[in-house]
C-alpha cells in the first residue's frame, strides 16, 4: 500500500548542510483528513549530520501519547537518500487501512549527538483525522458536526438533543405556555399549529382565535 510522494521537492525546502548540524525536518502532508479504511502515507525528511535517528508517536484525542512501532496495521520505513552533495534520512509512516480511531496529532523526532554527548530532537507534528460525518460514520439521528478526531451531535429546529448525546426528541411547544395559542395547540413532530373552537377563526399570527360575526 506504499505510495510515491515527491521528495525532491521537500528536500529543495532545505538549506545546505554544515559539517555537524542537528536535525531539521519537513513532513508531508501537515494535516489531512482521511477516508475511512483507506491507506495513509506520510513521509518525515530529515537533514542532519550526522544522519539523525527517527522516531513517531501520536498524540491521542484523551491526551495520552504512544511511540508507534511496526504492527499488522503500521508499517514504518527508513532509508537515506542524496540530493546534489547532501544526504537525507526518510521515513514513511504508512496505515494500510487507516480508520477513525486512528485519528490524532502524529510526531516525527529526529535526534543525533551532535552536541557531544547530548541528543539534540526536533520534532515535526501534523494531524490526520477522519470526517465521520461525511463519510456517514456517525450514530447522530440528525444533524452531525465534524470536530477534531471525533464529531458531535445536534437536532433540527423543534427537537432537543437527548442525554446520549445522540438521539433528538421532539420538543411539546404546546406544554410551555399552550404554545402561544390563544384556545388549543396540536403538538406535531418538530413543531405545533393552533386551533380554534367553532366559532372563531385563527388570525394571520396563526396563534390568535377571533370571533367569526355570523351575522355579516
């Protein structure tokens, strides 16, 4: 499921290299959002002398933080490759089927010793993330709105969102103050109209009740 992305032109975003220079890194892409169960790849270049050492982790909705390994569902590969009188290191973070509880902000680290004994890390974060609501992944009974690694849910005019967060209920207008009817109100779903007794007709508020003058 690799796929090629253009390395020549990020390489050209750098400057050239000294004899010892900590790490200084480009990904691509900086943020995307993603098909469910579609593959991802995302590639971190890395100029640094010497040739730095890269790492991922991802940064997950709740906060918590995991360094990403080779598994039946990431593969990570990492090789060097020269451009005019410089070498990069490359690494691909690549999902095969990436889905929506994959969703967060991912990290590139590359780290040499190029400060004597200390390791000198720069890190590089980006974010994928799956539109649930268009891609109709969502549970809402309505309205769905796409948020950062999730969605929330939300109700048409005349319903309240229930406590699942999920579910719209219809709101009884005619339970809070008869609705503003002046003699009945018929509850509907997502909303209400007024009725009269006989004898009177409703106004142009479609809430008053006036006298019909039988006598005209």
């Amino acid at each position: 499921c690799y796929s090629h992305l253009n390395l020549c032109a990020l390489i050209n975003l750098f400057s050239s290299t000294a004899t010892l220079e900590a790490p200084a890194i480009i990904i691509y892409p900086n943020s995307a959002i993603v098909t469910n169960g579609y593959s991802v790849v995302v590639a971190c270049v890395v100029d640094g002398t010497p040739s730095p050492n890269i790492t991922w982790s991802m940064t997950a909705q709740n906060g918590s933080v995991a360094t990403l390994q080779m598994s039946t569902t990431i593969s990570i590969r990492q090789n060097t490759t020269t451009y005019g009188n410089d070498i990069y290191t490359v690494s691909y973070l690549t999902y095969c089927s990436f889905w929506a509880n994959n969703s967060g902000n991912y990290t590139c680290s590359g780290s040499n010793g190029v400060n004597g004994t200390s390791l000198t890390v720069t890190s590089a974060g980006f974010v994928l993330d799956v539109d649930e609501c268009a891609q109709n992944l969502d549970t809402c009974s309505q309205l769905c709105y796409d948020t950062s690694y999730s969605y929330t849910c939300s109700c048409y005019t005349g319903y309240t969102l229930s406590t699942d967060g999920i579910t719209c209920i219809d709101i009884n207008e005619c339970s809070m103050a008869n609705g503003g009817c002046s003699q009945f109100c018929v509850n509907t779903n997502g909303s209400f109209y007024c009725q009269c007794n006989t004898g009177y007709q409703l106004s142009a508020d479609n809430k008053t009740c006036n006298d019909v003058n039988e006598c005209l």
